[in-house]
C-alpha cells in the first residue's frame, strides 16, 4: 500500500538564504503516529507548512494520498485537519459556531450531530455557546482541535499541540490521539515534550537544521540507540577503575563514588552477576545498586548534539 504523505527531497530557501529544509524525504503510513522532534528552528513548522499546503516548496515534491499538494491543493487539503501553535480564533464567535464555521470552510455539509459529538469528545460540548475569550487557555486548544477535525480528516497535523497547558490536560490530548488513531486517523505531531513522543508515538522523525537526522520506529530506535547502565553505588571513592577489571570498560562518576557498566539487556546473558563478583573480588566494597534505562531524551539530545 503507497504511503498516504509521501515527501521527495524537499527544500525550503527563504528570500533572505536562510534554507528552512535540506533535502526532506519522508513516507507516512496511513493510520500511524509519527511525532517529529527537534530544536527550535529546526524545520518542523516548515514541513508541516508545506504538506498542509500552507508554503510553497523551493524544490522538491509532496503528495498526500496520491496528490500532489501545489497542483491539487483542494483535493489534498480537504484530507487534512491542522491544529496550529497559535491561538488563531474570533474571540467574541462562540465555540459551535466557529467549529460549524471550518466545517462549511472546507466544503463539508451541515452536520449539528456530528459537531455536537465531537464537542463532547472534547469535553466541550458544556461551552458551545460560550465565546472564545472566555474560555481557559486549555479550552482553547480543545477548540482548535475541533475545528481541524469538523470536516472529517483522514490526516491530523497537531503543531506543538500541548505548549503551554497544564500535566492533567496533556494527558487527556494524549488519550484523545491514541483514540483518533484507533479510528484510522493519520497523526503527525511536534513537540517539544519527549515523554510526549515516547508515549505515543509509533514512529519518531529528529529533524534538525532542516536535516531529517533519523526516522525510526520507536521501540526500534530505543532498542538500538537506548541502553541500559548499572550503576554500582561504592562506599569509598576510587581515583580509577582497577586493572583487573579493565575487561568490562567500567567507567567513574560522581566524582569516583560510582561504577558505571553500560550493557545490552538481550546479549548480557548474566554477565552482571559475573561482573558484581568481580568487583568484590577486587577489594571493592558497594553499598548499593541500580539500573538505568536510556531515555528518548537521551537519544535526542545524543543525536542533536552530534550535528552540532
């Protein structure tokens, strides 16, 4: 089955030189999540720019769902919701009102069920008749929301959707996502919260000077890029790691207070037993232990900071 975005050596130069994207290619598969990180300025708005047909490319091309998004904008953006990091909404215009409004924008029929269901979904169904500016900022981004999915779009594009909203919010969007996708909607997110991607994300994209750095599966990428550590807790200080444990590239932090051993959990085949009695073997009193799991953030952070 084709992809339903398909992205070939995309490029963005701005009238100033400054080139947005560099050379961005890029397949989604119909009813994934893929969660795209990267630093501020990275490209991620740029490219969701251009696949919402928002920007022109500079070269390059894009289809979605077998179209290409400059010759065939309608058909192309009438497949797509899209959630913007701005707040862009008519203040004094009531929440059914502007979510019924993008609806008939995109060339969909009246459908008061349909709206009424989704405001529920939402948890806003108690405020259709309130006006914009007197919801909370949370409220707010549920409203936009609602406004990307009024006209029934097999494609949702949430820009840094969770900015600036509180812990219990996130994770009722979180909820909501993993619900969408389980109806066959194509999610493509930004953000800036790693545990965000690591919760619910199938696929991550790290994008950074406008270079697509890496896209994996996520449970992939942290098998192959996320180790685990031990870390052994001593109760006197070492100034270096003994000879006679040279063999398991042990390393000292903590000011030598810790033993550091960095393995693969499906190789190890019990060398940390091996390894612990070693260690006492060598005169080395610990007071405790302790396992590590290499983060998402750790792996973003490691690859940013190689292409720096």
């Amino acid at each position: 089955m084709a992809p339903i975005i398909s992205v070939n050596s995309l490029s963005k130069t701005y009238a100033n030189g400054f080139k947005a994207l560099d050379n961005v290619s890029l397949d989604i598969e119909e009813g994934e999540i893929l969660a795209l990180l990267g630093p501020n300025g990275a490209g991620k708005t740029t490219l969701i720019s251009i696949i919402c047909g928002i920007a022109n490319p500079s070269e390059g091309s894009v289809t979605v769902d077998g179209h290409d998004v400059v010759r065939d904008f309608r058909k192309t953006r009438g497949v797509i919701g899209l959630v913007p990091q701005e707040l862009t909404t008519d203040q004094f215009e009531s929440v059914v009102n502007t979510v019924s409004f993008s609806r008939g924008l995109n060339g969909k029929k009246p459908n008061p069920a349909y709206i009424d269901g989704l405001l529920r979904e939402l948890t806003l169904y108690e405020k259709r008749s309130n006006a914009l500016r007197e919801l909370s900022g949370g409220m707010k981004r549920r409203v936009l929301i609602a406004k990307a999915l009024s006209h029934e779009p097999r494609i949702l594009f949430l820009d840094e959707p969770t900015a600036g909203v509180d812990v219990s919010l996130r994770k009722d969007m979180w909820q909501l996502v993993k619900r969408l996708r389980e109806g066959g909607v194509t999610i493509i997110l930004t953000t800036h919260y790693i545990e965000e991607a690591q919760e619910i994300a199938d696929r991550i994209g790290i994008i950074d000077r406008g270079k697509l750095m890496l896209v994996e599966d996520k449970n992939t990428l942290m098998r192959k890029l996320g180790g685990k550590q031990l870390i052994i807790e001593l109760r006197e200080p070492l100034a270096e790691v003994p000879s006679a444990l040279g063999v398991w590239k042990l390393t000292l932090s903590q000011g030598g207070r810790q033993l550091v051993y960095e393995y693969d959990e499906e190789s190890d085949h019990g060398g940390i037993a091996q390894l612990l009695a070693e260690v006492e073997a060598a005169g080395i009193v610990f007071a405790d232990i302790a396992t590590r799991q290499t983060s998402l953030e750790d792996i973003f952070v490691s690859l940013i900071g190689e292409g720096r």
